[in-house]
C-alpha cells in the first residue's frame, strides 16, 4: 500500500479525484474516515456534495428515507446538464428506474420487477455464463497473452445479459458497442449520452416488437409482470431494461477486473483461490462465495453509492445536511472501516464476518447482485482452472483506472501463461 497523501493527523483535507487518488483512494478516504467523516467536497463535474465515509453512518444514510433518490427534485438544473446521475438519461427518457425514484413508485417498480427477475431465473442462467466463460478463454487462449478487461471481464456480463434481457444474437455487437462507448471514455464530448439515447431507441423497438410475441427471457419478463392489474407503462419497462443493463453489465466488469487485480497482485492468492474451489467440489462448501465477498468488499466493483438528495434539514454522522443538498456514501470508504472490520487493508479470503456494503443496503439494495456474483465466482473459477499459471503481463505501474464519480474499474489488466500448459475445457 502506498504511503498515505494526506497529513497523518489533522490539518488540510487530502487532494480528492485526481489521478494519483484513483489508483489508490484508500489513504485518503482513510483520513476522511478518522478526521471528516461526513466531508463537504467539491466534485469534479463542479457540484458540492457531502461524501459519508464510516460503516455505521453510511449503513444508515442508504436506508434513510429522508435522502430522495429523485435528481429531478432537487437539482433539475444540474441533473439536465448532466452533473449528477447517467449522462443522458434524462435526454434519452430513461430516468424512471430504481436507481431514481422513491417510494411508493420505487417500491410498485421493483416489486413488478423483481416478479421477472427471480432467483430462480438467474440460477438457471449459469450453465450460459459457464459457456460464455469457455468461449471468451477459447478466444486468446493460445496467444499466451491477454487483456482480461477487454478480452474477458467486459464481453462476458455484457454478453450474458443480453441473453438474458433477450436481446437477439444479430443485435448484441451493437450492444456492445454502445457499452464500450459508456465504459470506455475517450475524452469526447457527449459519447455517453449518445450512446445512451442509442441503446434506449433500441430497447424501446425491441419491446414493441416483443410485445407482438412474448418469451421466456427478461424483457418479456418485464412487459408481462403485473401486480393487480397494475402494468409496467413501455416508458418504464425500456427505462428499467436500460438501468438493468447498464448497472449489470459495468458492476460486473470491475468486480471481474478489480477481484483479478487483486489475486494476481501478491503471491499465493491466486493458488489460495484454487484451494478454495478445490475444497467446494470436494464437500460442497461455499468458501468461494465468501472469498468473492471478501473481493468485493476489499476492492469492490462500485466505489460512491449513487446521488441521494436531503428531503429536509438532517443530521448525518453529526454534520448538519441542508434540503437539497447532494449525499454521496463512500462504500469503498466505509468497507474498510477499522470500527466494523478486523484489519480491514488485509485481503483475507476466508474472512467470514463480512457485511459489506459493496451492493448498498436497505430498499435500494442491487437487484441484480445474484447474477454478478454468479458471473463473478464463474469467471473466477474457470479462469484459474484453465491457466494454471496466469501472472501480469506488460508494466502494471502503468496501469489506469477508468474516470467517473461512482464506478471503480481498471481500463486494462494485461496478463500472460503458457499456452502449453492450458487446461482444456471441463
């Protein structure tokens, strides 16, 4: 771990959001935990917001019903020129998601939702995610080299969740185009919104199309569920499909590429991981379910909560809050928390008391968290079962970190193994 940028007792807060910080932020949200835990900061798109740092309080602000979820109510201007939330959504007419509403429409949206995507759907979804795993190894295995962000960890939950919205085969390059344009930032003007008014004219085509014969795949699902007669309008059945996608597919990516990271940093992890499968397949354990969680916990895949909004005047870990004001919880921050976690900077993948907030908590908890840790615990283990010996590749010093507010992802993870030595498909 690097040595912390910031004054090792009080004084001056620690530079925030610049490049040094998003390699390592774990040092500076370290003194804002000890020093200013509820923190004003001024946020790289120019707008002030309160970021929440410690375990108890940030538990707290997620399930508080005080903190709107609704942009619109109370920053309709920066939210329209794309200063908080998705760029684009509001232009592309997608902001009627769960990431964006309260109750009670939040609590009809999802109940309608979640009656599409059960647990029993996802469950049945894994021998496709085990054969997308294969076919994406099958795709570089014999260069003896990879890109496991562009090779791997970013086609697989984009391609398993087209397959599970039910987008057809013929479309999903155009799927995941849009996707690199959203992941992917080059520095133009305007490339996420675009793509985001793309691939909602998109969803909104496929689901008349849909509607004249349903399936069995999600966004049937979605154009189906109803609840006493109440029905998902198509306005919110493409804003939910959109939402579904875009957290499913970018959650998914950094959970893959950061758990990798992690494993392929030190010595040992990665045969400490194979242990873990090796023991489950012996006597059906669940270990490495929980070195997952251990993964997302240390390095997780979402690093702020998404934008909540004060209702009314508040008091946050003893910070005063004014209405309106924007509240970011730190989840990176507060997973590390000395006060919750035993020796929270120390991987450890047996670690068992692990209530981690790396999927949030309380009414907004991620509806999709079953599939990206069924995606997740599959790439991993397949992965490391099929290149025995998988080490960096290329000069990991350079390695860089995608720019955003809420997201936590590499831009590349460069990898190599002796092709010889690969282990066929099993």
């Amino acid at each position: 771990m690097p040595e912390p940028r910031c004054p090792a007792g009080g004084g001056a807060p620690p530079a925030l959001f610049d490049p040094a910080f998003a390699t390592d932020p774990y040092p500076a949200y370290a003194w804002l935990r000890a020093h200013a835990p509820v923190h004003r900061a001024t946020l790289p798109s120019g707008v002030e917001a309160w970021l929440v740092t410690r375990y108890a309080d940030a538990r707290r602000a997620l399930a508080d019903p005080r903190l709107s979820k609704n942009p619109a109510a109370h920053t309709a201007e920066a939210h329209a020129r794309g200063r908080v939330g998705i760029p684009g959504e509001r232009g592309a007419g997608v902001m009627t998601h769960l990431l964006n509403i309260d109750p009670p429409d939040h609590t009809r949206l999802r109940r309608l939702v979640s009656a599409a995507f059960t647990p029993r759907r996802v469950a049945a979804f894994e021998p496709r995610v085990r054969e997308l795993t294969h076919a994406l190894i099958d795709g570089f295995a014999a260069r003896g080299s990879a890109d496991l962000i562009d090779d791997f960890a970013f086609p697989l939950p984009i391609l398993a969740i087209c397959d599970l919205l039910g987008v057809p085969r013929e479309d999903q390059d155009d799927f995941r185009a849009w996707a690199g344009m959203m992941l992917h930032t080059t520095g133009r003007r305007g490339g996420v919104g675009r793509a985001v008014k793309r691939m909602r004219a998109y969803l909104a085509e496929l689901i008349h199309r849909k509607r004249a014969g349903l399936g069995d795949d999600l966004i049937s699902g979605l154009i189906r569920a109803s609840d006493d007669g109440e029905q998902l309008t198509e306005e919110e059945a493409a804003a939910m499909a959109f939402i579904l996608l875009f957290a499913g597919f970018e959650t998914t990516v950094n959970l893959i590429g950061n758990g990798l990271h992690t494993l392929l940093r030190a010595p040992g992890r990665l045969d400490a991981m194979r242990g873990l499968f090796a023991a489950d397949a012996a006597d059906g354990g669940d270990r490495a379910a929980r070195a997952v969680e251990e993964l997302l916990r240390y390095d997780g895949p979402v690093e702020l909560a998404t934008w909540r909004f004060a209702d009314e005047p508040l008091t946050l870990g003893g910070q005063a809050v004014e209405r309106g004001d924007p509240v970011l919880v730190v989840l990176a921050a507060a997973d590390r928390d000395p006060a919750r976690f035993t020796d929270p900077d120390r991987l450890d993948l047996t670690r068992a008391d692990n209530p981690h907030l790396g999927y949030g908590h309380g009414i907004h908890y991620c509806l999709g968290a079953p599939l990206a840790r069924l995606e997740a615990r599959t790439a991993f283990e397949i992965l490391l079962a099929r290149l025995p010996d998988l080490r960096p590749g290329g000069d990991w010093s350079a390695l860089r970190w995608r720019g955003g507010l809420i997201m936590r992802g590499l831009r590349s993870l460069p990898v190599e193994f002796g092709p010889a030595g690969m282990t066929p498909r099993q």
